[in-house]
C-alpha cells in the first residue's frame, strides 16, 4: 500500500526529444519551434499550438539545425532564410 501512496505523489514531469540529437530532456529545458498558419514562431511557453518541434540547448544541435533539413523534416516546412537567422539569434548563449 505505501508504494502505491508514493506513485499517486510523483509528480509527472513531461520529456520531449531533441529533433537533432534525439536526446529526452523535460520539456521546459527545451526551446520550441512552431509553424502557424505557414509561419514559423520561437515558442516561449511551450502552449502555442500548431505544429512543434524541439531543441536542445547543446550548441551543435543548433548549428545543425540550421544547416540541414532537420527542422523542414520535423515541421514539414521549408524553412526561410530569414527564419534560419530568427534561430541564430535565439540560439543560447553557452
């Protein structure tokens, strides 16, 4: 019964992966990339809906990210070049 007791306690912490890397983290540690309407957003709050994708705070996967079609792949989008350079200055600092 006592574990049963811990289980209802936990709290549930959602993860979602690194469309680059694929490594799990909780999703508030993530940064979120949303297409709306054909445009795309730097989402903040991690509500806004549409479709979304998500990115480590690893500098690599950012980079990457820019380069190659992960993100047009993952958010069946072709990404502008004035959108690749919203990302470059969203990118965390190290």
């Amino acid at each position: 019964m006592a574990e049963k007791t811990q289980q209802i306690n936990q709290k549930h912490t959602p993860e979602r992966s690194c469309v680059v890397c694929k490594t799990k983290s909780p999703k508030r540690s993530l940064t979120r990339l949303v297409v709306i309407e054909d445009e795309l957003h730097i989402d903040l709050t991690g509500k806004m809906n549409g479709r979304g994708a998500y990115l480590c705070q690893n500098d690599g996967c950012w980079e990457r990210a820019m380069k190659t079609h992960v993100l047009n792949q993952a958010l069946k989008v072709t990404l502008s070049d004035e959108f690749r350079q919203q990302l470059l200055e969203a990118k965390p600092s190290s």
